[in-house]
C-alpha cells in the first residue's frame, strides 16, 4: 500500500467499535507505550486544547507528540513530533512494517493513523502524547490507546446522525471512553444532563471527573484565538497542566503556562489570512461553533473600521445549522454560498434555504471562483469572514499563498 492509497482510503467507511484497533496496535508491539498519553473528547475545542498543551509542554521542554483530526492540507498534519509532521517516508516505512497485519486486519483509515501516530510517537521517544479523539468516544481508535488522562471540552449536538440523536446519547457515547478509575478526569463545565452522565460513568469504575467551575473568570488574554469559548478551552488546558503538575507528571510554572497559552496559535481557528481586505478563516461547522465565532467576530469586528462585511460559507451535508446561519443573516452585506467539492458537500441551492433575504445571497458553486470574487470585489477596508468546514482550506491556500504554517 503506498502512501497516496493510504490518503484515499474513504472516509465513509467507518468502522465500529475497538477490535481492529486493539488488533492493529497488538501486532504492531504498540500496546504497551512507555510515555503518558492525554485524550481529548468533546464535540468542539479539542484541536484547540491540544495546541494550547502542545506550546505549553514544548516551551518547558517536554518532548511531544500530538495527534489531530482532521486535516487542512495534509493528512501528515495530523501527526506532529514538536510540531513537526511526520514526513511521508516515515509512514511508508510503517506501511511496509506491517504491510500483512493492515490486509488481515483491514482497518480504517482513522485507525492506521492512529497506530501510525503511536508507532511515531515511540520511534521518537517523546514524553507526552495529546491525542484527539475523531469522533464519539466508546468506540473512538483513540480510547483504545488507553490514556492516563481524559479532558471533556463541550459536548453538543453534532454528527447526530451517527453518535445519536438526542444530547444524552451523544454525551454517552463520548463519557465511555472513561475505562478505568486510575485516568484522570477533567471537564469544562457542562449542561446537567451531560455533567451527570460524566459523573454517572466516572463512578461506575470509581472514579470522579473534576469540573471547571462555570464563574470562573479567565487567566487569559489571547493573542489569536479569539472569542469566550477559547478562554473556556484555555481554561481546560490550564487546568489539565495544573493537575498534572500536581500529580508530578510535569514540572511546569503557573506563569510559563498562561503565557504559552496565550501565545497559541492554531491554524483554521479565527486565523486571519490577509490584512488588507481583512480576511478571517474559521472550520466553525456546527452549532455551537457558529454562534461561538458569530460572537467572537462581532467583537472583534467593532474595534475595525470596515466599511463592507462579506460571508463566505460553505458546509458539509446533514448539519442542522439553520437556525444558527440565520443569526449570521443581518450581521453582514452580502452571502456567498460555495461548496467544497467533495463528495459530503452541502449544495449552494440547499445552503441558500438557510437565509431569508435572497438579495444578499450569492451562489458560486465552484469554491476557487468564489475566492476569486472576493479577490475582485472586496476593496482593502472592506472585511471577509470564511467559515463552514476545513475543506476550504486548499482553496484559500491555492489562492492566498502560504496561509498554514508548519507549527502549532
């Protein structure tokens, strides 16, 4: 399998539940990792919460390894050694390694880059691996990697049409990646029926999930991520390095800490692309996440002087986020629908529902003329907010050079 087959390999092809992963990592000799490992579930926030943890570690001069999902460009973006990707020759090797267990086994996608990530986060003797879980939890090829630690950043309704669709089974779906009563356990602080199914599955292996308290005013001034639901993911961060602090895994002062935090930035989150038109780049693709960048964009917005407000959106099909687009309605001076040009894509004809006034709407099927509009159009006092799904990112870089660095 080379690696390109690797990169096509579809993702709708997900596969239930741990067997195959445990499988995988078995043959491999990658049960049993020899450094400490924090998961990270949530419906939001949880790339986020890795890079804030990953600059954190990095400045005290912990080795890191850091596992996301999904990615911007690359699917190497999403095994990080320090920041670094790990390079295609490096999974190539693990793909010639156990070339025969990946054909027995037949795992997905996911579930060889998640045994990629541990093979290379070995091979590379790191101290701390940040592992991001990709969708759920219970049967999430991450929980299977068994870590120390677990983090709970909000938990929301999205991928309903998999995880369930009622809030309560969603939150169930993610609190049983909890297995075992030595994990540390830490959440932001949630809605009751959430918070108590947390509580529920913690103590049905005698456990107990530390929650942060809800006024609890935040240690942050950040610096580019923007908005209330980043101070409530740095928070979680801060609060995770603490408790790890205190149960001497690292060595690490409350100072240093803010100030990484602070410093965090993270590719696709409120990423300003270009100044002048100012052009703001967020993957917000639910709900919570659209109100969550609405917010934070009205804010920062006020302190500009822009003169035009252009939306730019695009979505993947089956998100329930009508309701929260319409808030985005009155806020700004024209819409253009695209799509993604992948095989979810939401059309622009069904995207356009979600809006009222229809002299607002522009539909611009093709993602690159859509880019190529707003270059023509907006003048350099006028402001763009692009949202809706990380697969606009290839097409911003295709047409605003160079927009997503290497680095967290």
């Amino acid at each position: 399998m080379l690696v390109s087959n690797l990169f096509n390999i579809s993702s709708k092809k997900i596969k239930y539940g741990l067997e195959r992963t445990n499988k995988l990592l078995e043959s491999c000799d990658l049960l049993e990792s020899q450094f400490f490992k924090i998961q990270i579930i949530g419906t939001n926030g949880k790339g986020t919460v890795a890079a804030f943890l990953t600059k954190a570690l990095l400045d005290s001069g912990y080795k890191v390894g850091t596992y996301t999902s999904p990615h911007l460009l690359k699917a190497n973006e999403r095994i990080r050694v320090n920041g670094k990707q790990i390079l295609d020759n490096d999974i190539q090797k693990f793909i010639f390694q156990n070339k025969q267990s990946i054909d027995d086994i037949k795992p997905s996608f996911f579930e060889i880059m998640t045994a990629i990530a541990i093979w290379f986060f070995q091979k590379k003797q790191i101290n701390i691996a940040i592992l991001e879980t990709g969708l759920g939890g219970r049967h999430d090829s991450v929980t299977a990697c068994k870590a120390d630690t677990l983090l709970f950043t909000s938990i929301s309704m999205d991928h309903h049409e998999i995880l369930g669709n009622t809030i309560k089974k969603i939150a169930l779906e993610k609190a049983r990646a909890i297995t075992h009563k030595k994990q540390i356990l830490i959440s932001i602080n949630q809605e009751r029926d959430v918070k108590n199914i947390l509580i529920s599955q913690a103590k049905s292996h005698q456990n107990t999930i530390d929650f942060l308290d809800k006024k609890q005013k935040t240690l942050f001034r950040l610096k580019h991520l923007k908005g209330k639901h980043q101070e409530q993911n740095a928070n979680l961060a801060y609060h995770c390095l603490r408790q790890l602090k205190k149960h001497k895994t690292i060595n690490i002062s409350n100072k240093q800490a803010q100030e990484s935090i602070n410093n965090t930035k993270w590719p696709g989150r409120f990423q300003i692309i270009l100044e002048k038109p100012l052009i703001i780049y967020d993957v917000a693709h639910n709900k919570e996440s659209l109100d969550g960048f609405l917010k934070a964009f009205l804010s920062f917005s006020q302190t500009k002087n822009n003169e035009y407000k252009y939306l730019m959106c695009a979505f993947e099909h089956n998100k329930k986020i009508i309701s929260s687009l319409q808030k985005y309605e009155n806020k700004f001076d024209q819409i253009i629908c695209t799509e993604t040009n992948i095989r979810k894509s939401m059309t622009t004809k069904e995207l356009s529902k979600s809006f009222k006034n229809k002299r607002k709407i522009i539909l611009i099927p093709d993602i690159d003329n859509a880019m190529k509009y707003i270059k023509k159009n907006a003048t350099s006092c006028d402001i763009i907010a692009i949202i809706g799904s990380h697969f606009i990112a290839p097409s911003i870089n295709r047409n605003f050079k160079n927009c997503f660095v290497d680095n967290i």
